[in-house]
C-alpha cells in the first residue's frame, strides 16, 4: 500500500473500511483516492505531519475517530518508579503502595497487577513491617501493646496480621512498663504522692499500658520512697 491510496504504510496494520465495501486496490486510479469510502482508523505510529497528510488526502473522512494506542503503559510505568523510589527510603503497608499508585489514576486492574507483582517480588510484606514497626515499639519507645496495635492500624496493615504479631510478643507487658516507670518515677520524687500517682499512671497510658498503668505506677513511686536496704553482717 502508498501513501497515494490510503496514506498507510506497509508495516501497518491492515485498514479497516468504514464506510461501506472498501473498494480493491486495482480498482482505483491513485489520483482517485480522495473519493475512496474507507480510511485507515490506525494510524497512532505514525508522525503528526504524516497524520495531517492523510486527513488532507481523504477530506471526506476528517471526522471520523482516530484510534490511537493508549498511553497506559508509560503511566504505570511512572506510578512503578515513584512507588520503588518511596520503598527505597521507607517501608509501606500494602495499603500505603496503593494510596501511592491512586495519585496516578491507574485502573483496578493495572494497579492491582503491580501491588500482586511487588508482593511476590518481597517490595511489600505486611507481616514483616508488622514485626518490624513492634521491634520499634518495644525496644526503642517502650510501648505497650495498645499503643501498638494502634500504630500498626494506622500504616494500614490488616488486622488479621496485627494479631498475629502481637501474639507472637512475649508476655511481658508488666515488666515493660515497671521498667519505663522507674525510669521517669525519678523525677517525680519532689512531687506529692497522689499528684506523681495520677502524673506517672497518664504517661504509662499514653505509652499503651492502659491496663496496668495505675498499679505499676504506684509501684514504681513506692520503691523509690522506700528505705535501701541495707546488707546483713556476718561477724566472723
């Protein structure tokens, strides 16, 4: 095929006739082809200028849709390069890529495909940032569980997941929160017994030990006031 009866080249996919039967090749002079009744709908490979060439040739078919190839690739493969930037200073939750990949209008279907491909790929484990973000927690923010179970909702990790990872926990909840009481029952060594009670028991809640905080608050308080003791002496 030319330029002269139809504007298509030959790597082209094949025209598509609109208008009725498409007249054959041999039937029409080449100085006939502006009154062909049928145009080529795929032209989205070639050039604008070759565009602009074809509607000239074939006025009678100017408003006629012209299908060209749909640029959904190269905006998935935008969404894939910011989301792998993101990962690469922090870890997300599932649903974190996701809320990454909506900013670029991507379908259900292709943004599914790339949250799937970056799970099988290990980019995105729920699990792991659970156990990682409670490592966290416990060794570096003294938490308790509640506090938690709180943050690892608010990165988006499911509940089933969260669960598991705190059952996975060791139940030592009390001694935790002694620990981070005898830590702060230092500074309230000044301050009147019942006011350090209710001050030291609001840190301890906030901390997400809401369950124990007023009896290990008032522990901690009452081995600081208490006496040392004093070793026992053998005579010899």
């Amino acid at each position: 095929m030319t330029d002269a009866n139809g504007g298509e080249r030959d790597a082209l996919a094949p025209v598509i006739p609109l208008f009725g039967k498409r007249v054959e090749q041999h039937a029409a002079p080449a100085d006939d082809a502006e009154n062909r009744q049928w145009h080529a709908t795929w032209i989205g490979e070639r050039s604008e200028s070759e565009r602009t060439a074809a509607r000239a040739a074939h006025p009678a078919t100017g408003n006629v849709p012209i299908v060209v190839p749909a640029e959904d690739d190269d905006t998935a493969a935008l969404a894939e390069r910011v989301l792998l930037r993101k990962l690469r200073t922090r870890s997300l939750s599932v649903r974190e890529a996701r809320s990454v990949l909506r900013e670029h209008d991507l379908d259900e279907v292709t943004s599914d495909g790339i949250i799937d491909r970056f799970v099988s790929l290990g980019y995105l484990d729920d699990a792991a940032l659970a156990e990682q973000l409670i490592d966290k927690a416990t060794s570096r923010n003294a938490q308790g569980r509640q506090a938690i179970a709180q943050t690892l909702g608010q990165r988006g990790i499911p509940r089933e997941v969260v669960d598991d990872a705190l059952a996975a926990l060791p139940d030592d909840e009390t001694e935790r929160a002694l620990e981070f009481a005898r830590s702060k029952a230092r500074g309230l060594a000044d301050v009147e017994r019942d006011a350090a009670v209710r001050r030291l028991a609001g840190q301890l809640a906030r901390r997400g030990y809401g369950a124990v905080a007023l009896s290990v608050a008032r522990q901690a308080l009452d081995e600081l006031s208490a006496p040392a003791r004093r070793g026992v002496r053998f005579e010899p």
